[in-house]
C-alpha cells in the first residue's frame, strides 16, 4: 500500500472518531442538560401578617417555591457568556443566541428556565407552622423551609404533605395533613378538590390542640358539597308502645370553594371591545347552599326538632 493511500485510510479513520466523539459528546449534553437546567428552590418572600404589641409592622419570609436557575447563573456568571459551556465554540453560541433573540417562544428559551422535568413540579418539603404575637391577637403563619421537584400525578389523588407545628420547642411534631393533587388536564371544568376530612390532636403548652387533616380528594366543580355527619338523639316508640331512645345520624353537609366575581365593566369602547368606559364595583360571589332536605324528630327533651341538611351548593351572589 502507498504512502499516499495510507495517509487517506489515517484521515477517514480519524474523521470518524473525530464524528463518533461528536456524537457521544453531543448524547452526553442531551443527557446533562436537564441536570443543569434543572433547578427548583426556596425562593424569599416576604408577607406583612400585621403589627406587633409596640405598633411596628411585622413580616415573615414565608417563602416560596419556583425556578431560581437564571438569577444564580446571571450572578455567578457574565451575562454575555450564559450558557456558554454547553456549546461547542463562540461561533456556535453566538448562533444560538441570535436564534433565541430571534424567536423567544422556541422550546430552548422556554425550557431555559424550566424548574423540573415533564411530569413533576417544584413543590415544598418541609413546611413548619409560625405561631405570632401581634397587636390583633394570635396568628398562625405557613413557612416553607425546602424545595424539590415532585412528581405531579395527572389523576386526582390526595397528596402527603409534611407540616411540623411549635418547632424548635420541647413539642414540636410533624403531621401529614394531606393535599390534593393539580392534574394539569381536568374536564368540564373540574378540579381536584379536597372532599372528606379527619383530625389529629397535637400537645401544646396549653394542653392539645385539634389539627385538620385530609383524607380523600376528588374531582369536583369550584363550589361543591362535602359531607358533614351530626348526631343526634332520637326518641321513638317500638312496636310494643314502648319509648326508646336512639342515635340519629344525619350528614347535614357543607358548602366548600370558590366563586369567581362578576365582570365589573359596565360600558365598553364597543362591542367585543377590551377598553372599559364605565366601571362598577365588583360583585361578590360566594359558595352558598341552594337546596337543603328537613329532618324532623322528637329530640330526648320530647320536643319536636328540625334540622336541615344541605343538597347542593351553588355560587350566590
């Protein structure tokens, strides 16, 4: 074989390895590049709850959870040269840039800031509950102490959901007070919604406090009936004229979520318009009962007793 034959066979040999190191780089980008956008965190944020005993004004950072990748980065590094170490050469950044420039709805700028992978959601993982002395009373405050990305169910499930109550003290406990998951996708417009509730008796410096917690969600509209069980005593008489007294179970119900309000404009521009010329209060709208059943029965006082139960609710205005 010539020389010049063997100097072609060494540069094909070469090209490919150069293109198959290309192309494991390239793979190994792909594959590393989640890890490096990926970014959910506390993020501060800071709620004014009221004033203290003295008059002064009182806020908490009670925090939040989102994406903070793009600020860390801008900060830690020059803003001309973002992103830089996941391109090849100048050229090619540059190119991609322009093209973000260019088009800024591309799936590159719009993932360029995405917090957690398809399918999950940067939520919180410790959540501790502030207790605060103010001016109006006593005022219990939600913190966020974490972040992480969770995965996000698309079925309408109940959720754990870590809360610790008096920490840092000689009671401090956690309780898994439960929530409802967020299916991005629901019909009819409904929601997941919580549905059936339980409780948890916590020890504090004054003796046992009494904590909410949930147990089952649904897919519900925004206003809708939870059930709500009462008893009662019931006196009867059996088959024999014979008074009894028995335990009556009643589910009077209750009315749960939101109403949205009215449209406040009362005058457009034109019709189909967007700019408003005349503007009214805004309509309160509230989750109230629509129709109810009546339950009647002599109570162990022997005296006849009425107590309504709730069918459905439905936004009132």
């Amino acid at each position: 074989m010539s020389r010049k034959e063997d100097a072609s066979s060494w540069l094909q040999g070469s090209a490919a390895l150069k293109r198959g190191a290309g192309a494991i780089s390239r793979e190994s980008e792909q594959k590393n590049l989640f890890a490096e956008r990926s970014c959910c965190g506390r993020q501060s944020y800071f709620l004014h709850v009221g004033h203290d005993v003295s008059g002064s004004p009182v806020s908490v950072d009670v925090g939040k959870c989102s994406s903070n990748c793009l600020s860390q980065r801008i900060s830690s590094h020059h803003p001309g040269l973002l992103g830089l170490s996941r391109h090849s050469s100048m050229l090619d950044f540059l190119k991609t840039k322009k093209l973000q420039v260019r088009r800024p709805d591309s799936p590159l700028w719009a993932g360029a800031e995405r917090s957690c992978s398809p399918g999950s959601c940067c939520e919180p993982t410790r959540v501790h509950v502030e207790q605060l002395l103010l001016f109006e009373g006593v005022r219990e405050v939600e913190v966020i102490e974490g972040c992480q990305c969770s995965t996000c169910p698309e079925e309408c499930l109940r959720l754990p959901a870590l809360k610790t109550f008096f920490p840092d003290s000689p009671w401090e406990v956690t309780v898994d007070v439960g929530k409802c998951s967020d299916p991005a996708y629901s019909a009819d417009g409904l929601s997941c919604l919580p549905t059936k509730f339980n409780t948890a008796l916590v020890k504090n410096p004054s003796g046992r406090e009494v904590v909410r917690t949930l147990e089952n969600c649904e897919m519900k509209e925004k206003c809708y009936r939870v059930s709500q069980v009462e008893y009662y005593y019931e006196i009867v008489h059996n088959s024999a004229g014979h008074r009894e007294e028995r335990l009556k179970e009643i589910d009077v119900g209750r009315c749960l979520g939101s109403c949205s309000a009215g449209d406040p404009c009362l005058l457009r521009e034109s019709q189909g318009g967007e700019k408003c010329l005349v503007r009214g209060e805004a309509t309160s709208s509230r989750c109230a009962p629509r129709r109810y059943d009546v339950h009647t029965f002599r109570s162990r006082r022997d005296r006849v007793r009425t107590v309504l139960a709730i069918r459905q609710c439905k936004c009132r205005g």
